[in-house]
C-alpha cells in the first residue's frame, strides 16, 4: 500500500505556493484545497467514471485556455454555476428594457443629462419640455437613432471610455436616471434576471432588494436618534401611531412587506408562465432576497431599516439576509461606519439567526483618504458579523492584512468577486485586483454579477474574466461554483459533512450524482433539506456536463 498524501498534511505556506501555481495551470492541485478526488488522495486518485470526466474536461478546457481560443465562451456558458449571491435588482436589468418600459409608462427623457420624467400634463394633454424627447419617439422615430445609443451609454458603463467622468460617478448616477421606468416592476424585473442566469447554467440567486424602506425610514425619524441601542430597539419596537399622518407602526409595515414580497412572487411566476407548458427557462432559478438597508443615511433611517430587515428574515421564508447597500466611499457612509457596525453587532445579538452579508472594502487608494482602507473589511467581519463579504477589494491596504485573511479563512467568510464592477467603479483590474490572493490563502470565493445591466455583463462573462484575466484553471472554478451554494444563506443542512475534502453527508456517501436512483436515506435527506438539494442538483449538472468532453 503507498502512503497516502493529504493536501491538509502540508506546511501553510507551502500549500499556498502549490495552489498558487495550480491555479494558473488548471492543475487538480488547484481544487486540492477542496479535494474534489471523490475523497481521494492526490497520489492515487480513484478511478472512476466522475474522476475521468472531471480530468478530460479539465484537459479540454486547458487546451482551449492555452491557446486563447473563443471556444472557451461556449464552454463557460455552458459550465454549471451555483448562484449568483451578489446581484442588485434595478442594476441587473439592461438600459434597452429600460427605454421599453418608459415607453409604455409614456415617459420623456432628458436630451443631455439623459434623466427620465414624467410628462407635463395640462387639460389631458400630455407633453416633454423643450430640452426633452418623449421616449417613443426616441425609440420609432430614426432621428433619434444616436440618442437611443447615448442613452444606453448613459444608463451603462458601455463606452465609459469615451465620457468625460469616473466610472465610478458615472455608475452611481446611472440609477437616479433611469428609476422612472422601473417603478412598480420587479417582477419582469426579476424574470429578466433569472432567464439571464438561467442562460448561464445558475441554479440560485440572492437578489438585493429594499421593500417598503421609505415606511421604516419614517418610523426612524419620528421615533429619533438615542444613543442607547437598547433604548432605540424598544422605541422603534414599541412605537404606534397617533395621528392619521404618522407612519404605519413596524408590525404593520412587515406586514406589508409580506404582502408586497407574496405579489412579486406570484406576478413573477406568471411573467414567466412557470408551471405550464411555456414556463420560460428562469422558472428553474431558485430566488430569494437580501434586505437591503441604505447606508448613506442618517443614524435613525439607518436603524429603523436594519430592525425592519432584522424582522423580516427572521419571518418571511423568502427574505434570508440582509446586506448594506450605496457607495462605501460616500462622506456619510465614511463618517457613520463605526456607528453602523455597533448597531449590526447589537441587533445580531438580538437576532443571531439572521445572516448577514456586507459590502466592504468597494475602495481604492486615492478614492478615499488611505486611513479609511484600513479596517472596513475587518470590521465587517468581527462587529458586523457577515458571513460574506462583497467586493472586498481594499483587503492588502488593511492593517494587519495577512492577519485578517487568515481570519476570514478561519471564520469561512466568502468573498464575493465582481470583476466586472471592480474594473468599471474602481479601476481595478488584473494584478491589482485581490482575487488571486485570496484564492492563494484559501479564503473562499464565489464570482458574482453585481449590477450586470449597467456592467454590460452576465455570470459567464464574469467566469470568462476569471480566466482569461485572472489565468484561472477549470477546478478552482468548479470550487468557486460550489462555494456559491455552500455559502448561500439556503434553509436546511449542506451536502457536505466536510467540504473541504468533498465528502458527502452520511445519509448520501454511498450516492453518486450520476445514478438514476438514490438511496431512501439520500432521498429523504435531501428533501428535508432545501441547501442539499440544490447542492445535489449541480453535482448532476456537472456529471452531464463533464459527459460531453
């Protein structure tokens, strides 16, 4: 018998060097961390019908990646992918449904700012001002056929070259112009997200979302700021109405946002015909949605949404976390950071069942001053307890940040990478860009979207940048579609007793994904566990893919 060699049983640092080097070969060693050899060993993997189709679709995947060939954007929309953890609703939708809807809803559009409004209206007469053009013209009439394109560029970062501001502005102002024609309309809004990720073999998605914000807004305000956390949780709690003008009271705005969260979830399904014979391909995309809670706001908007988000993932199967949304790098953001993460340290107390995914470190050197690069991420980690970190791109300017990458291996945060968005906002790109290093330290990480409607990108695209960008391999990517199912804030127990060696939950050890018939005990243990399903789900997703190499 030849001694067995356990990737676990090398020093750290030389498992960092091996997996370095494995991860611009494409190696197994680069899924070694992850030991995805059907609990194996990397001298003598087991030969078997999964493992050979692992290795010859990694030796396909290497040939085309070796020689740049296009063939490698078929064959990365084709690959499975887990979830897509980090999509925003409003920026994943695409400026050309954008300009449909301000269509129909007879909206104008600025000819210069490229800012949507509504028409002025007198005597049932209905029209643009000067400076305007109503958006069916720009759409039928020729005319405009150069406006419609500035448009697009306007709402996107198509042609961010050719403009004479930062990505970063140019982005952040985008959703202020074209917010007219979303209203009202998340379920097309989310159909057209999940038919996208559909496309792009996405089993499951997150997506951020704020419902009824403006009514915990207003119960922030009429309640005040106290300094006590304690004594502001019982008073937003404890608050009721007293005049017809006051804002509802909190029990019944989580009811509302029940109600609103029930008819986007039923008019969705019917955008998509789901359960009929013409059930459109976004059907089969698991959702469910982050609370988002604005972070450029003062201190008692910004508790009341969070106690609001806090509430209704603790109550609405549906909502299963809560993140923080708008620019990190604003003055008010910058300035109420430590307040922000005192208040998600005291209600986690409150509600440790509530998951918690945030985005930090979405900052550059000289976008702010160097001190705020420092601790973000970290303070997200240890005060803001997330699970998951968006972005995470500042993580080498952070003090200690050797330190705090092995904490976050430590503590299994996952990294949600948005290459996209880092290049577009921030400029970061390439050697710049953290990916690399965490893959390197082990920290897990999953590729997400982010606002792929203004990016002028999708999942694919994104897994493309992986490789042709980043020099990523087949394995580290098939670990990185797994990470995002591990890590997604899913009900029930995961497939896997120990991830990190690919072995199975007892129940399924014995199963393999490309058996048509499970064992009573897999059977059941899947249906009892949501996370595991769809964990099983992708594993067969695999098997059918890897057959065709």
């Amino acid at each position: 018998m030849p001694r067995l060699f356990r990737w676990g049983s090398l020093p750290q640092p030389m498992m960092a060097l091996l997996l370095c080097l494995s991860l611009a070969m494409g190696h197994p060693l680069a899924s070694a961390q992850t030991a995805w050899f059907n609990g194996a060993t990397l001298s003598s993997p087991p030969v078997n019908t999964l493992w050979v189709q692992e290795q010859k679709a990694t030796q396909y995947f290497d040939s085309l990646k070796q020689r740049q060939s296009p063939l490698l954007i078929p064959f990365l929309r084709q690959m499975p992918k887990g979830a897509d953890l980090h999509t925003h609703l409003s920026g994943a939708v695409y400026g050309e449904t954008y300009i449909r809807w301000a269509e129909e809803k007879g909206l104008c559009v600025n000819q210069t700012s490229f800012s949507l409004t509504k028409p002025t209206c007198e005597n049932a007469t209905c029209k643009c001002t000067a400076s305007e053009v109503a958006v069916k013209d720009v759409r039928r009439d020729k005319r405009y056929s150069e406006l419609y394109g500035e448009i697009i560029d306007g709402w996107s970062m198509r042609n961010l070259p050719l403009l004479e501001e930062t990505g970063h502005d140019h982005f952040f102002e985008a959703f202020g112009k074209f917010g007219e024609a979303g209203d009202g309309r998340e379920p097309e809004m989310i159909a057209e997200l999940t038919n996208r990720a559909a496309a792009g073999q996405v089993l499951y998605m997150e997506i951020m979302l704020t419902i009824e914000g403006k009514a915990f807004e207003k119960i922030g305000n009429k309640v005040g700021w106290r300094n006590s956390l304690a004594d502001m949780h019982q008073a937003i709690l404890n608050y009721v109405p007293t005049t017809p003008e006051d804002p509802k009271s909190v029990k019944d705005v989580i009811a509302s946002a029940k109600a609103r969260i029930a008819d986007v979830e039923k008019k969705r399904n019917e955008v998509l015909q789901c359960n009929t014979p013409q059930a459109k391909p976004g059907c089969q995309v698991t959702v469910r949605y982050l609370y988002q809670v604005k972070r450029v706001n003062p201190h008692e908007k910004v508790f009341a949404q969070m106690v609001g988000g806090f509430l209704l993932a603790s109550s609405e199967p549906l909502v299963v976390g809560i993140n923080m949304v708008q620019p990190e790098d604003d003055p008010t953001a910058l300035e109420n950071f430590a307040t922000q993460m005192d208040i998600l340290d005291y209600l986690h107390g409150q509600y440790p069942k509530v998951h918690i995914a945030l985005h930090a470190g979405e900052l550059t050197q000289g976008l702010v001053p160097p001190e705020e690069l420092r601790f973000h991420i970290r303070d997200s980690v240890v005060k803001g307890h997330a699970e998951r970190i968006g972005h995470g791109v500042d993580v080498l300017y952070e003090d200690n940040a050797l330190e705090l990458l092995n904490e976050m291996v430590r503590r299994n945060v996952l990294v949600e990478v948005c290459l996209s968005s880092n290049d577009g906002i921030l400029g970061v790109r390439g050697a710049q860009h953290p990916f690399r290093t965490y893959l390197e330290f082990g920290v897990p990480a999953t590729l997400a979207t982010d606002d792929e409607g203004i990016a002028r990108s999708d999942i694919s695209n994104e897994y493309l940048k992986a490789v042709q960008v980043h020099d990523i391999g087949y394995l580290p990517l098939k670990v990185m579609s797994r990470n995002g199912l591990e890590h997604a804030f899913l009900p029930g127990e995961s497939l896997w007793q120990d991830f990190a060696r690919g072995q199975k939950v007892a129940a399924c050890a014995a199963d393999s994904p490309d058996s048509a018939v499970l064992s009573c005990a897999c059977q059941k243990f899947l249906a009892c566990n949501e996370k595991a399903r769809l964990q099983w789900k992708l594993e067969q997703a695999f098997v059918t893919f890897e057959r065709k190499f």
